[in-house]
C-alpha cells in the first residue's frame, strides 16, 4: 500500500509562485509514474503533469512553459513548481502514483491564486 502527502499550497497573489511536494511511503521499489492532477470547483479532475522514473515529463497545455515537475527517485517524491500563477490556477491539487497496475491518489492540497 502506498501512502501520498502533499504539501505546500496555499494562497498567492496572480502572477506569483509555488511549489508542491508530494512524498511516497510503502513503495518497495522505484515507482514508475508520478505526477499532479487538478479539480476546481464545478470541474472534473484533471492531469497537470507527470513524469516517470526514468524522467520522462508530460504537461498540460495550460502550464506548459510556467511549471516544472520533478521527481527524487531516492525519496519517492515529486515536485510540481508553478510559476505565473494565474486565478483559472485555483484548484486542490491532487498528487498521484501509479505503482506496478494500481493507482494511488494523495488527500489533496488547495491552492487559491487570488489578489
């Protein structure tokens, strides 16, 4: 079983920065996808970014350019920094890994882009 906690949301002013961190616990070996999903309100959840083990990245087109997702493979944990942050960026930010067929989600971190 693996656990997922996420941590540094919050609220930013537009145009502004931010960067998530998710750590993995349970994980015997290297999980191979990684990444961050979004839901704002009325919404469904949708991809940001993910990237696998072996560094492959894949972006939405809506911050491609202004974030950048890591990983630490020694640590189980991702990294999603957000740059530019822009009000339509207001949503809970879901952390996910796909670890052999099974898929795990994080609880969840909001974050508010708002002056």
């Amino acid at each position: 079983q693996v656990q997922l906690v996420e941590s540094g949301g919050g609220l930013v002013q537009p145009g502004g920065s931010l960067r998530l961190s998710c750590a993995a616990s349970g994980a015997s070996f290297s999980i191979n996808l990684m990444g961050w999903y979004r839901q704002a309100p009325g919404k469904q959840r949708e991809l940001v970014a993910t990237i696998t083990n072996g560094g492959s990245t894949n972006y939405a087109e809506s911050v491609k350019g202004r974030s950048t997702i890591s990983r630490d493979n020694a640590k189980n944990t991702v990294y999603l920094q957000m740059n530019s942050l822009e009000p339509e960026d207001t949503a809970v930010y879901y952390c996910h890994a796909k670890y052999f067929v099974t898929n795990y989600w994080g609880q969840g971190t909001q974050v508010t882009v708002s002056s």
